[in-house]
C-alpha cells in the first residue's frame, strides 16, 4: 500500500527550534518557521485529566517553574506553569501547549509535524493515541504529518486508526535492533528514526535498500554528521537547524 507523498525536508526542529526557544512550545514553533524551517518534530503525551499536551518529560521539573509528575496535573494546573521563563527572561509566561492548539499552528503556518507519541514509564499508549492521533490527522493533511514512536503498543494502535496511505509512521530506534524489520514491517512502516550517534553505515544501508524513509535524531553538529547524508540518511531532526546553513549536500 503506497503511502502519503511526503516531501521529506533535509531538517527538522526538534522540539520546536529548541536551541532557541523553550523546546515544545507554541514559541519554539513560531522560532523554527521564522527560521525557515518547514517541519518540527514534537512530542504528545497526555495530563491526568487526559488532554493531550505538547511535553516531553514524565515530570514538569526540568522545563517549568512547577514540579511533580505530568500525569498528576489537569489541565488549568497544567496552565498555571511558566514553560518558558527556564528558557529565558524572552519566554517568560509562555503556556503549555495543548495538542489542539499546536496543531492549529502548525496548520496555519502550513509547516509539517512529526509527532512523536511519547508513552513514558506507567502510562496507557492506547489511552495518547485514541486520543492524540485522530486530532492530528484532523488538523494536518497526510503528506504534512508523520506519527513516530519508541513504544510499539502505540504504533500498532495508531495504524489501526488509519491505514498506510493516509498516516505515514516512523519506528523510534535507540540503537538499531535485530528486529528492525520486523518492528517497521508490524505498522507498515514510513520510515526509521535512528540515534544518529547508533547508526552505522551498514545499518543505514539496510534501511534504504528496503525502501524505508531514513531520519536521524538529534545530531546539533553538521561537520560531525556531514558523512551521514552520504550513507542515505533523508532527513535530521536537529535541536538548530539554522546551524546546517552551507553544510547540506
Ligand atoms: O523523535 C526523535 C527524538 O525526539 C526522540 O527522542 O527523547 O528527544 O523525544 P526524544
Ligand atoms: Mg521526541
């Protein structure tokens, strides 16, 4: 089965344009655009009250003024955080974002999401994509979207969603497995996200002479990663983009 016609960019700003804005923040989206970035990779998990928000981390510690578990917020406590002032004085009063609200951002400003469903430790992976993924796919058109996960459980749910040709997902690899055929053949894979610091050369070559998609997280250093392109890697998903300006083949 075909999938969406996805024209990979290069780059994409992980979390936003993180190396410049409170990563997974509406502003960190509105940096990677002025940047000129057409794609951001974000992460999706969901509050105690089951609003899916834009967060990565299990707690709010690192990235707010708060603490505690995510898990353990609703929604107006969610909204009470400052999620930017630890960034910088620039941030301060920036809001969590909810998945609603990001994706009509990211709709309106016509960028790309590759949204990564982020099912940390104890929480239910069919619980983020009943919920997360059909507002996705409400927002964004197939070839602008593309759905990624480490947890398998989530992938298998999202593909029961929607099939091939209307969701493009990417399987999370840490280091690349033995099993890597078979964990990207379970959804009908778009493509592999790999640590760009795990793969080999071998290991990439595999990938694309089975046709997947081929991303690299989160290589910041373009004349450390230059010789990756040349090993067929499509795409880097980048804390700076802007950093690649004169290093792209
Ligand atoms: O999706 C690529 C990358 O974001 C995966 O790792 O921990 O930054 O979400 P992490
Ligand atoms: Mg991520």
């Amino acid at each position: 089965m075909p999938h969406p016609d996805i024209a990979l960019p290069r780059l994409l700003a992980h979390r936003g344009l993180s190396a410049h804005a409170p990563e997974n923040t509406l502003a960190a989206v509105r940096a990677a655009h002025d940047a000129g970035c057409d794609w951001v990779e974000l992460d999706v998990q969901l509050l105690g009250d089951g609003t899916p928000v834009i967060w990565h981390d299990a707690t709010v510690l690192r990235c707010s003024d708060g603490r505690g578990r995510l898990a353990e917020l609703d929604l107006p406590a969610a909204r009470r955080l400052d999620v930017g002032a630890w960034f910088g004085d620039a941030f301060r009063g920036e809001r969590i974002a909810t998945l609603a609200e990001m994706l009509a951002l990211i709709a309106e400003l016509g960028m790309g999401l590759n949204l990564e469903l982020k099912v940390n430790r104890g929480r239910s992976a069919a619980a983020l994509v009943e919920s997360a993924l059909p507002k996705a796919l409400d927002a964004l058109p197939p070839e602008r979207l593309i759905v990624s996960s480490f947890d398998d459980d989530a992938l298998a749910c999202a593909r029961e969603i929607a099939p091939p040709s209307r969701l493009a997902l990417g399987v999370l690899f840490e280091g690349m497995t033995r099993d890597w055929r078979a964990r990207c053949e379970a959804v009908s894979a778009f493509g592999v996200h790999a640590d760009w610091r795990r793969l080999s050369r071998r290991g990439a070559a595999a990938v694309k002479a089975e046709g997947y998609a081929l991303l690299c997280y989160t290589p910041n250093d373009p004349a450390a990663f230059a010789n990756r392109w040349g090993w067929g890697v499509d795409a880097a998903i980048s804390d700076d983009p802007t950093c690649y300006t004169g290093h792209l083949p």
